[in-house]
C-alpha cells in the first residue's frame, strides 16, 4: 500500500472566548461545532489527513503549524480557520490577535523544506471589517478593530490561495445553523464540483454565496461576499474523485 497521503488539513475553530483582563469581550459563535465536524467528516472521507482543534490559543495555533510543516505533504496543505477577525487577522480563544501573515511564514518554504512545492490553501470564516454589504445580520464574525493589518499579497509564500468568507474591510455572517460560506464550501466537496479545476470550484463557491444568501432576523436581506487572493503557479485539483 502506497504511504502517499492526498493531503493535510487543519480545521482552527474557535466558539468561545474568555478574554483577558484588558481586552474586549467577544460573543459565542454559534454554529461553529457543526461547520467543523462537517468539514472534518467530508475532508477525511476524501482522503485527506485532518487535524481539528477548538478553542485554542495565539502560541497553540503556531505550535499546530509549526508541526504540520514538518510533517510528510501531500499534494496540497489546506488551513480552515473559523473565529471572529479583522483584516489580516482572527482572534483566538482569549481574544488575542493571530495574524495570517504569520501562519504563511510558517508554511513559507524558505522557512520549512518540506512545503517545498506544496500547494497552500487556506479558507478563512471570519470578518474583514465592520462595512455591512447593505446590511447587517443579528450575528457577526466581526470584532473589535486592530491597527496591524497589512498587504497580504506581500506576505504569501509562494503557491498560495487565501479564500476569505467576505471581501475586504466586510463582515462575514455566522448562525446556528453554521457559516453560509464553510457550509456551502462542504456542498461543493460532496457534489461534482470536486472533480473542477479549484479556481472553477472558488468561482462557484463565490456565485452561490453571493447569489442564494441573504442574512435574515432583525435586518433580513443583506448579501456576502467571498474573494479570494492567489499566486498559484499552476493549475490544481486537490478534491478530484480518483
């Protein structure tokens, strides 16, 4: 039997927040067990070797990456992180700013030989901002704003995508019922879209949240909108049926 493996994947979910002394006091985010638990069960089942890990801390997450770099890739290295955020960042279990750009660092190949010529993906469920796309829902992503933000296109290692669940300086929408963006994410895993070129997939991922989402609740109505941020060199197809 081959020891090859399709991928790794870490899923970051954070759902409560016990902030320290100092810091603002953030809501639950309600949801976020089901977004997880799917992606994990749809992930695995693909192939993939899956890491989740809830409600952790600033130096937790670096330590979780720092030793996923060092272990055997596949194809493609693929981050989920779920948590309240501003731009360039989520916040983790005590409110304490994670900046993505040092999560690339980490996975930078010039930092970790074995993400040499490994495809980085990462799915981002949090807010960019607190602009409201002509709306607003009951509950948000968004937190209190930082002054760290930052070019990400500068700091990308080199084949990278970045999907964010909003555009820049936007809120993203979580419910009970889980994250529209990480939910319809899963749809298109389980359906025939998986066999797509990823940009194709990302492309499809974007028209439906953007087009069949509307918040509801007190300001039913209002819209997301994902994008994302590239410099992927080659074409890729990390989810095909095999």
């Amino acid at each position: 039997m081959s020891n090859v493996i399709r991928g790794r994947v870490v899923i970051i979910a954070i759902t409560e927040f016990h902030s320290k002394p100092g810091n603002a006091v953030m809501d639950p985010r309600k949801g976020v067990k089901r977004d997880a638990n799917r992606l994990f069960k749809v992930l695995t089942r693909m192939g993939f070797k899956v890491s989740l890990h809830m409600d952790v801390s600033a130096e937790e997450i670096k330590e979780i990456y720092q030793n996923e770099s060092k272990m055997p890739q596949g194809e493609c290295f693929i981050s989920i992180l779920s948590s309240h955020g501003q731009e360039g960042l989520i916040y983790d279990f005590y409110g304490e700013p994670v900046f993505l750009k040092d999560l690339c660092s980490i996975l930078d190949p010039r930092n970790s030989s074995n993400m040499e010529g490994v495809a980085k993906l990462f799915f981002v469920q949090a807010c960019r901002g607190e602009e409201l796309d002509k709306g607003v829902f009951i509950e948000t992503d968004s937190a209190p704003g930082a002054s760290d933000a930052f070019s990400l296109i500068l700091h990308l290692p080199r084949d990278t995508i970045i999907m964010f669940a909003s555009s820049e300086g936007y809120v993203a929408f979580q419910n009970p019922a889980g994250a529209v963006f990480l939910q319809t994410l899963c749809d298109l895993l389980e359906g025939q879209e998986r066999n797509l070129e990823l940009n194709k997939i990302l492309t499809r991922l974007n028209n439906r949240v953007a087009n069949d989402f509307h918040s509801q609740g007190a300001y039913e109505g209002y819209k997301e909108m994902p994008c994302y941020t590239t410099n992927l060199t080659k074409e890729l197809y990390p989810f095909r049926q095999f």
